[in-house]
C-alpha cells in the first residue's frame, strides 16, 4: 500500500496541518482514556487528588476535554481548508441537527442536563468540522498513531482487569470513592459488582463500541506500514485482533458480538475471492459465531435476557415520551426525568434510552430525531465504498458502520470517547469520498498508520 500525497504537503501549511493531524489523534487517543463517561453523569467524575489517578486512575473532569478541544479548532481554523465540495447539504446538515438541539433545550425539563448534553454535541460538530476540512487534505499518519497508541492502552487495561485489576478496582471504588458520595448510577454500579470488563470507557458495552469503532481502522494501519515486512505486518495485526477478540469476550457484551460478527460478514464480501470461498468462509463465520453465541449466552437466556426486556422498557417509554413531546422532546440529555415517571416498579432505572436514534426522539422531538437518522444514514450511504482498495478509507467505513448500527441498542453517541471519534470519521469519510476512486498515488511509501486518502 501506498500513501497519498497532497500537492501541498511539502509547503508551509501542509506541514502545519501534518502537526494539526498529530495534535487532533492524540487528543482522540486521550479521549478513548479519559473521557469515557456520558456528560450527563459528570457529578459522579472526581478530579484526580494525586499523580496516580491523573495518569492512570479514573477519567477526568470534561471541561478539561473542552479547553482542549477548543485550542486545536482554533488551531484547525487557521490552517485548515475551509472549502465546501458537492453535496453542501450533507455538510451543512450536522450544523441542523445542532441548531435543533440548541432550539429543544430551551423547552428543556432540567436545564443541567441539556447544558451538559449541548456542550457535548457541540464538541462533536466541531470534531465532525475538523475531521471535513481539516483532517481530510493532510497527511494523516500521525493522526492514526496516536488513535494507534491509544488503542493499544486500552486493550492491555483490559487484560490487565481481567487478569486480577477488576478487583483490585472494585475494592479501590467502594473503600475511597463510594463513601464520598450519596449516590451512583445503576449502570455505574453493576459495572462495579460485575466481572465484566470495561477497561477505560463507562461500562463494558461502551468497550464493545470503542472495539466495533476503531479494530477495523486499527488493523488497516497496520497493514499499510511499510516499516515491517509483510509476515510482520501480519503477525502484529493477528497479535492486536486476537487481543481485540479476547477483550470484546471479556466484557460480555452481546450485541457487541453481533455486530462484530457482522462486520466480519460485510469485510468478506468486499475482498476479491472465488464465490465459492466466500460462500465457504461466510457459513464458517455464521455458524462458528451463532454457536459461540448461544454457548456463551445460554444461562443469560435461560435467566429470562433482562437486559433485553429493560431495554424495550426503554424503548417504550421514549416512544411515548416523543408521542407525548412531539416538536421539542423533553430537552437534550433529559429521558431519565419522565422515564422516572412512567417506568413499572420492577423495572431498573436508566437515565439514558440504550438507541441513539430514539433517545433523540424523546430528547428533541421527531425533527431532532429525523435530523440525526437520516444524516447518519445519508453519510452510510454516500460514502459506502466500492472496494477495499483503499484499505484504510475502507476499514473507517466499517468501523463507523459498526459504532451506527450499536446505535440501535446503545448509546455511543452520549459516550464522548465513541462520539468524538466517529463524528471525525463522518466528516474525514465525506472529505476524502471523491478522490476514493481515482487511481493511487504510488509515489511515497507509507508509515505506521499512514492513509492513502
């Protein structure tokens, strides 16, 4: 593989936004490891009291994460290239979709929630802005190394839970922090009573997403490195999956395993086999991946899939809310406060509604909710590509493709180390789609994480 070359790469402002892309993966990286937790929970988030929790213990405060933020779009507007291409309305859409969120949170119930949920969508427009004019005419390869390091962090935390660092944290939680407060959320502490590990993000599921969002771009990386021979290149890229695939089994998420499995199927389909491989390796994946499945989850089925009937309770209820709520919703980050209201007695309480597209709905009204969806749908669309050609564009779109569809049973998008991310991918997927099938620049090798587009 090769990587592409921007005519202006060797010029002043294309050196600027080389150290643009650094700067912005690295601040991405330190997202997957800091800002784990939905913006809604913040008052559960303690500043760090020594250097052992700053740097490895729990996530920071995320207005750290804003004024960070805040210095790199100022660093983007300067040096990026701030043209707008064809489809304009698919650029000016997630703008909106934002705007309606500013409109729904005036006829919030709880203006707390909405101010901390607004200022989280308003830092994944602008992560969604920088990834479309910023990020997409530089050379990214340093951008990926640090979603790269990242990465790899959260995985070796993830065995390092698993392997005895789960109870030595659970021990820690409820001798130093529990006593502190009154109060946590269910989710919070089930995860903290449970085996199941979560590694830097919020709670396991979220671990899944970060897996089905950046594995795919991850390996692509990898594979397009120059630096190491082909059987290295391999061996490294097999090494990380393996220890992907261990750590997704680890935190016991089940649509997780789904949609992985899926994306293994779709993957397939784009790579240029005889039909009757791929027919021979699609039934492998499918049976191999049901069977694990249902050996895997048969006591949880058996025990009556409680989380599976807690969601349609969630789902009920935002249905109703959003018929209740039709144009406003109840304000953005707000679906606790008339789920409280309408939930049957035995049911768990959430404050968030498991599916992106209807918590929008309930949070902001069928206009928020039709905003949000067909954006997403749009971007799926237009930018699907054709080829795995290019391998990097290629696995962006599949792991995008995955954070989306876990968005159906999920919450990624209220998760800032997911939704940063993939607002990212969304705006660097639409800036790079019209060169995605023109011929291949062939005159500079790549670099560990470098792309082609």
């Amino acid at each position: 593989m090769m990587a592409h070359t921007n005519p202006a790469s060797s010029s002043r402002p294309g050196r600027l936004l080389t150290v643009f892309a650094g700067v912005f993966g690295a601040f991405l990286g330190l997202s997957l490891l800091k800002f784990g937790n939905p913006p809604i929970m913040e008052k559960w988030v303690t500043r760090p009291g020594d250097i052992y929790e700053f740097v490895l213990g729990y996530p920071w405060p995320i207005e750290w994460a804003y004024w960070l933020l805040a210095a790199i779009c100022l660093f983007g507007f300067a040096t990026g290239r701030w043209q707008i291409p064809g489809r304009r309305w698919l650029i000016i859409l997630p703008a909106a979709w934002f705007a309606w969120q500013l409109l729904a949170a005036t006829q919030t119930l709880d203006t707390v929630l909405s101010r901390l949920t607004v200022m989280h969508f308003g830092a994944c427009i602008g992560c969604f802005y920088l990834g479309h004019f910023c990020l997409a005419p530089a050379n990214r390869s340093w951008f990926w190394r640090g979603i790269f390091v990242a990465f790899l962090v959260v995985l070796a935390i993830g065995f390092e839970q698993h392997f005895g660092g789960l109870e030595e944290t659970r021990r820690y939680f409820f001798l130093y922090l529990y006593p502190k407060l009154a109060q946590f959320p269910p989710d919070y502490m089930k995860k903290m009573t449970s085996n199941r590990i979560f590694a830097t993000l919020f709670y396991p599921n979220a671990l899944a997403g970060a897996l089905l969002l950046l594995l795919p771009a991850v390996l692509a990386a990898v594979m397009e490195t120059r630096l190491l021979t082909l059987a290295a290149r391999s061996f490294l890229a097999g090494l990380i999956a393996t220890a992907a695939m261990c750590c997704l089994y680890w935190s016991a998420s089940k649509a997780g395993w789904l949609l992985m499995l899926l994306l293994a199927i779709v993957c397939l389909f784009h790579f240029r086999l005889d039909r009757r491989i791929k027919l021979a390796v699609f039934l492998a994946l499918v049976l191999g991946g049901t069977v694990g499945f249902a050996v895997k989850y048969s006591s949880f089925f058996r025990r009556g899939a409680t989380s599976v009937v807690a969601r349609f309770d969630y789902w009920s209820a935002a249905a109703r809310t959003a018929a209740t709520h039709p144009i406003w919703g109840t304000g953005p980050g707000t679906f606790a406060i008339p789920y409280e209201r309408m939930k049957r007695p035995e049911s768990e309480m959430s404050r968030l509604v498991h599916n992106d597209y209807l918590e929008q709905a309930s949070d902001s009204g069928l206009v928020g909710s039709a905003l949000y969806t067909t954006w997403i749908g749009l971007v799926l669309w237009t930018t699907r590509p054709k080829s795995i050609e290019d391998l990097l564009y290629f696995a962006t779109w599949l792991g995008f493709l995955g954070w989306s569809l876990q968005g159906l049973v999920e919450f990624g998008l209220y998760i800032p180390a997911l939704a940063w991310p993939s607002f990212t991918f969304m705006g660097l997927l639409l800036g790079t789609r019209p060169q995605a099938a023109n011929s291949v620049d062939k005159s500079e090798p790549a670099t560990v994480g470098s792309v082609r587009r």
